[in-house]
C-alpha cells in the first residue's frame, strides 16, 4: 500500500511540472499553480512593429499575485499560446533582455477558455535608441527599417565624440565605414570600449572588426595595431575567398528555435572578408559555424576597468530595470517596471542579467552582411534575430 501512495504522489509531482525555456537553454520547472487553479490560454502572434514580419524567440509572460511567472515563446511563425490564471492579466512581450524591445497589453480570460488576442497588440515596440555608422558593402539599416523600426545615421567622426554616441543603446557598424580611416583614432577606440563597458552593444559586419581588433580598412593580420579587444582574445584576417560556404550551422539553439533551422547556406559575394582565425571559448559564443570555423560570435563579457562609469542608453529605458527572475530554482532574464521592481527582489529575483557577471552590453560580429547589392537567403532572418536580440 505504501508503494501505491508513493507512486501517485510522485505522479501528481510530475504533472505539475512544465518546460520554460531561457535565452541559454531549457529547463524544467515546477509549476507555481496547483492543478485544481483556475486557467485559461491566450494565443496570439508576435510580430515585428511593421505588423507583417512574425518574430520568433520573442518571450511572452505574464505574472501572478504572488509574482510566480508563467511563460511561452513564439514559434518561427511568431505564434505562441501562453496558460495564465483566469482573470484579468497583464501579457508581457520581449526579446534579448527585454531592455531594447518589449511590449505589453492587458487581457482577461476565462477559466477553461481560449483568448485569441488581435495582433495589434501583439506588435514588439522598439524601446532602443538604436544608430548605425553607413558603410560601403553593408546596409543593416535596411532591415532595421523593413521591420518597421527606427535607427539614426552618425558617421565615422561621430564616434570621437561620447557625448554624441552616449544617448544610444545600440550602435550598427556597417562593413566598410571605415574606408579611408587611420588605425590611430585612439579616442573611437576608447569611446567603443566605454559605451559597452556601461551597457551599450555594438553590431560589426565583416572588415569592421577593425573597430574592436585594430587595423585601417579592415584587420588583416593577428595583433593589428588599434582596436579596444585585447589580442588574445580574437583574431580575423582578410583571408576570405569568394564563395559560397554550404552546410553551415546555426548552433545556438535559441536562434536556430527562433529562426525555424539549424543549418544554411551563406554567400561571400566579395573576396578578402574577414575570417577568423581564433578566440577566446570562455569570452564568445559560437551562433553560427562551418564545421570548426566560427561565422558569428557574441560576448557580453567584455569590461574595460579604466572606461569612467557614465549613463548610456535613452531616456526611453528609464523606469525600468532589466532583473534575474527567479523560477523554481532556475532563471530567466527579463526588464520590468520599477514600480514592480522592490517586490521582484523580495522573491528572490536579483538586479542584471541571469549568467552574467557584467552589466556590460552585448557585441555581435558577423563574419557575413547583408549585401548591399542583395541575395542574402537565410542570413536574413540571422540578422533580424541580431537586431532584436542585441
């Protein structure tokens, strides 16, 4: 008999269990509501701000009075359907951290019942002060706008200047804007390391890893002069050829989820792009490779200790604070309303990003662009995941 009760309540355990998936991985959980509560379901699209584009990855959630949080993600078709308590409920939308694009609607739902919630409310807002410098290969800006964002053109000057690049959170740096440029504009350097040493993050595509590695056009040799990445950490060579690189794989998995595959084809339309030759596994993450070859990489990890401590980012963050939440003994990144932020600490939750011991911004590299000239196939949607993920 003792067996018998045994088994059913390691059963009933089981039963209360449900899968949220974090940025980095899924975990399984305990769900923070018996099975006798009373539920219900909203389903909707997540979609870009030009209300055709779906996004994928995007996590929506919503909380409880005792701020248990109930969370889903949407599919490569930007559906998701998200179980929440019946009653009146405040749905929140985000992706990345939840810092650069979130959004957030009010919708009661029934026990038992479905709610079906039109996609004008479903759209991702652009919080984000976003700026790209223009370059000669490249036009991220171009599917910025496409997907109905915003983003401001400085120029290469601009960036000598912190007080001009400061009030942005994410700055673009298309290949090629620095065509023409010294490898001793020390003062960029210095100015790149401060904005993401206090959160801002940085996109670079192909020869403008020269902005992180040094060089002049590009960065054609290992230990290049200039640059704000120490050497030890990555080295790129303009020794690409032409070509196209078949079988490539997304790795990442929250990417690969998001986007809807894991494995592509990626043109290199113009010779000399920049490979890379090595980096450092404990500072990047691999998102995209060729085999053993790295393609894409992000760091958040990066600190410079002599960068003076200053706000970065617009004024469109404030009231808002991107926190640890605490779920079942397991995590997940999100941004929350200050007003709500003394009672997120009081459940454990903590200040900053879950896994990270920085406060630092993201850099993304791209050894791959968007062609300026087009045919950019499954890069595509990798480069929109960039974009609301930085």
């Amino acid at each position: 008999m003792k067996k018998i009760v045994y088994l059913f309540l390691v059963a009933a355990f089981f039963t209360l269990t449900s899968c949220i998936r974090s940025e980095e991985n899924s975990v399984s959980v305990t769900n923070p509501v018996l099975q006798s509560a009373k539920m219900g379901v909203v389903t909707g699209k997540v979609l870009a701000k030009n209300g055709t584009t779906p996004i994928g990855g995007a996590l929506v959630f919503a909380f409880d009075a005792k701020l248990d949080i109930y969370t889903a993600y949407s599919n490569p078709q930007g559906d998701f359907a998200l179980e929440i308590p019946a009653g009146n409920n405040t749905i929140h939308i985000q992706t990345g951290d939840g810092s650069n694009f979130r959004s957030e609607f009010n919708v009661s739902v029934d026990e038992g019942k479905t709610v079906n919630v039109a996609s004008s409310l479903t759209k991702l807002n652009q919080v984000a002060n976003m700026a790209y410098v223009q370059g000669s290969y490249d036009q991220i800006e171009a599917i910025v706008t496409s997907l109905g964002y915003t983003v401001t053109q400085i120029s290469y000057n601009d960036l000598k200047n912190m007080n001009t690049i400061s009030p942005y959170d994410v700055i673009f740096l298309n290949c090629g804007s620095r065509n023409g440029q010294s490898n001793n504009d020390t003062m960029i350097y210095d100015n790149l390391a401060t904005f993401v040493t206090n959160g801002g993050s940085l996109y670079a595509s192909d020869w403008d890893v020269s902005y992180l590695l040094g060089g002049n056009n590009n960065t054609p040799v290992c230990n290049s002069p200039g640059g704000f990445i120490p050497d030890n950490l990555l080295c790129a060579t303009t020794t690409g050829s032409s070509t196209t690189y078949q079988n490539c794989n997304v790795s990442y998995v929250p990417l690969a989820n998001a986007i809807g595959f894991s494995t592509l084809d990626i043109q290199y339309d113009l010779g000399s792009w920049q490979k890379i030759i090595n980096y450092d596994v404990n500072f990047w993450d691999v998102l995209v490779k060729r085999n053993n070859e790295a393609l894409m990489i992000r760091t958040k990890n990066f600190q410079n200790a002599n960068s003076p401590a200053m706000s970065v980012g617009n004024s469109g963050n404030s009231g808002f604070t991107t926190i640890c939440h605490n779920v079942g003994g397991n995590q997940v990144t999100i941004t929350v309303n200050n007003n709500a932020l003394q009672a997120h600490l009081a459940h454990g939750d903590s200040v900053g990003a879950c896994n990270s011991t920085t406060t630092s911004g993201n850099i993304y590299y791209t050894t791959f662009h968007n062609h300026a000239s087009g045919n950019i196939g499954n890069t595509g949607p990798i480069l929109q995941y960039v974009i609301l993920n930085i």
